[in-house]
C-alpha cells in the first residue's frame, strides 16, 4: 500500500493540564469493554427516573484559583447562595451587547476544582457522603454523549466517588456571541461578576448523584431554570441531542434560541423556545442515560478506596467521523499497476499477513460503506471416501479382549502343531 508523508508535529508535552510523563507510569487496571454488560430496563421511564431537584446555589467569580484545594481563596471568590439571574425578554429585533468589552478573555485554572460544590452542600448543610457519585455536570455529561477525548480524576471515601475533570481548553472570551446573548437576556444588577450554578441531586438507576451545573437563568415567576443558545442557524438532530444531555442532567425544562441574520450577526432577530422534553428521540436518550449508568457502575466496582484514578478517553478522529461524510467509495484513488493480488490461501493465514485493502470500496478509516462480499473459502471435502474397508467402532472392553484371545488361540495352537511337524 502506497503511504503519504504526513508533516511533523510539534508534540504536547502535557494533555489537558498533565504532564506526558505521568502516563508513562500509569499502569492499566481495568479496560471499560473488559466491564460486563448489566442488563438494564430499555424504557423511557428509566430515564424519567432521574428526577432533578435542587438543593442550593453559588455564584463563581470569572477568575478562580490556581490552586484547586484552596478553601480559603475559593470562599473568597463566591457567593453562596448565588445572585439569581432573572431572564429578560428581549424586544426584537435586538443588537446583542457591544464585543469590545476590555478584559474579555478569561484563564482557566490549568487544574479544575470541585470546592465551590462542596462549599455549597455544606452551606446549604447537604451530605455529600449520602451520595454515591459528587461530580461537576459536564464530567457526566462527556459520559453521557461519548465523543470527545475527556481525562477525570477519580477518588473514593467511604461509599463515594469523586470526579473531576481536567478540562482540554485553557481559556474563554467573554466577547463571544453566546455570553453577549446571556448578557442581554438577564439582568445585571450582580455585585460578582461571574457564573451561576445550582446544586443538583438525581438517581442514575440505583445510584444517588450530586452535581453542581452553571446556569445561565431563572424564570421569575416559577424559579425554573433556562438554558440560553445564540446560533445562526436551526439546530440539527446531534445538537437536539446534546442541549437534552446539557439540560437533562441540572433539571433544566426550557432553553431559548437565539438566532441572528446571516448578514448580521451582531443583532437577534427571532427567538425560539424549546421543551428539553421534547428534544431528541427516546431511543437517543435510553443509550446515553444507559452508557451512563454502565460507566458509572463500572467506577463503582474498581475503584479501590484513597487512591487517585485517571478515567481517559482517547479516540482517533478519522475513525469516529460521523457516517454520512462518507457515503459512497472515495471519488479518487491511484491504482498501483505493480500490485499482485493474494491467493486465496494467504488471505487465509493466520496471521492476516496478505490481507491488504487496495481498492475504492475501502474508506478512509479502513472500513467498507458499499455490499461489497468477500469469495468464500471452497466447501470442505472428505478426507476418506465412505468405503467397507474404513469405519468407526468402538474399542472393545477388557472382558470382550480376553474372550477374543481365548478364542484366538486354540487356532495358534494347531497351526503351531503343523509347523512342527
């Protein structure tokens, strides 16, 4: 097979905030496909289950600590309970807030923190240790949808497992159009200038979790909260999939859209509001809240109590592209004249060694999606052509050999006499 020089990258000497060398001494305990399937109720009513309820709230400054076990930086940077962000309707058509604020980009803690959660259950006197899983949403959510590269620590006291996740970015901008929506969409009489979050409790099967879920607003007149989205355009089937996962997961009922013109992206001319309810389809929702459910029991199960874990993820892209960007065969390639195709007999060697794909029907990523069928091996054949001569039987027992022979040999005898004589 013919290959293409591929450029040289520079290689990351750490991966979402870890050093290299720490993988390099990590040893594997358990693979998540080597964990047995549990067999689990495939109804709508499984994911129902859930049941979201909050128990409390905090607000988080824009800037956090750099140390994540620092409670005493971390109090000082939020406010427990949080400042409310009340949504605003806007009157359309609307300019989203101006982009040139100073100071929009905002650095992240290379190392995440799940104080301002455990801060918060205290403070609104909830036992984290009544809960089998404590995580911040979007570790259970990277489990949920299955298709991005994700690294979580993993520790447990007592009954409970703790998450955190080491996050691949390293910074947000502030300017961008989905904050400025949220900005136009709440009111701004906050005195912190940071995010909202509330405390979340949920039954995954058996399993009681806690989470703490940044939420962009409350509705006045109920206390629900809202989702906020700025896009251009309608949002497809995976996006339905992954706003039901976002707002499934914090009890979020209600997510409004934005969208802007494609001429004018500064400025919102409809909004469209949705029921989480009724985004994605119950099949969708069943296999991630079931994939869920199944990583969560496999952490439940292997993690030994007081030692520290690392849960990664670690997929190639070519491979997990979705399957309608390659519909049909490639729509060029190079045939190698010089090419000899195998025997049939060396496709069949045990080791694969001539199996080699060289023509259009194979995709990219090695995989074939025309009907293409292989030839099939010739039928197997007879060793022994079925003959009198060539049977089976079985071996006699010792008391049938000692009848033969007692009837063998008075004829050894009488041919012994003629010999003799």
């Amino acid at each position: 097979m013919a290959s293409s020089l591929q450029p040289k990258r520079n290689k990351k000497k750490r991966q979402n905030g870890l050093p290299n060398s720490l993988f390099t001494r990590l040893q594997l305990v358990m693979a998540l496909d080597d964990f047995p399937d549990q067999l689990e109720d495939a109804s709508s009513s499984y994911v129902d289950s859930y049941d979201a309820r909050v128990l409390g709230s905090c607000t988080l400054a824009w800037h956090l600590p750099t140390d994540p076990l620092s409670v005493s930086n971390y109090r000082r940077c939020s406010v427990i309970p949080g400042q409310v962000p009340y949504y605003v309707p806007p009157l359309l058509p609307c300019p989203l807030p101006s982009d040139s604020r100073p100071n929009s980009r905002i650095v992240k803690p290379t190392h995440a923190s799940i104080l301002p959660l455990l801060l918060t259950a205290r403070q609104v006197r909830v036992d984290v240790r009544q809960y089998d899983f404590v995580s911040e949403r979007n570790s259970l959510r990277k489990f949920m949808l299955n298709d991005e590269d994700y690294i979580i620590s993993v520790m447990r006291f007592d009954n409970t497992i703790f998450l955190r996740r080491h996050a691949a970015y390293h910074s947000i901008d502030r300017n961008d159009k989905g904050y400025r929506f949220e900005e136009m969409c709440t009111t701004t009489s906050n005195y912190l200038d940071g995010d909202y979050h509330q405390l979340t409790e949920g039954r995954i099967g058996e399993l009681r979790t806690l989470i703490l879920a940044e939420t962009d607003a409350i509705k006045q007149e109920n206390g629900e909260a809202i989702e906020l989205k700025c896009h251009k355009n309608l949002p497809g089937k995976w996006m339905q999939h992954d706003w039901w996962s976002q707002s499934y997961l914090s009890g979020t009922n209600t997510i409004i859209h934005g969208r802007h013109s494609n001429n004018q992206a500064s400025e919102i001319s409809h909004l469209v509001e949705y029921r989480v309810s009724q985004l994605s389809d119950n099949q969708s929702k069943i296999e991630s809240f079931q994939r869920l459910h199944r990583i969560l029991q496999f952490l439940r199960y292997n993690v030994v109590e007081r030692r520290t874990y690392l849960l990664r993820r670690h997929h190639d892209p070519v491979a997990t592209k979705k399957e309608t960007e390659y519909e049909g065969g490639r729509e060029s390639y190079q045939e190698n004249e010089d090419y000899k195709g195998a025997t049939l007999l060396a496709l069949l060697d045990d080791e694969l060694n001539g199996w080699v794909h060289h023509v259009q029907y194979i995709l990219p990523e090695g995989r074939a999606k025309c009907d293409y069928e292989p030839e099939l091996p010739p039928l197997s054949t007879n060793e022994y052509r079925d003959v009198s001569e060539i049977g089976e039987a079985e071996d006699p027992s010792p008391e049938e050999e000692a009848k033969i022979r007692a009837a063998e040999k008075p004829a050894a005898d009488e041919d012994e006499e003629k010999d003799d004589d």
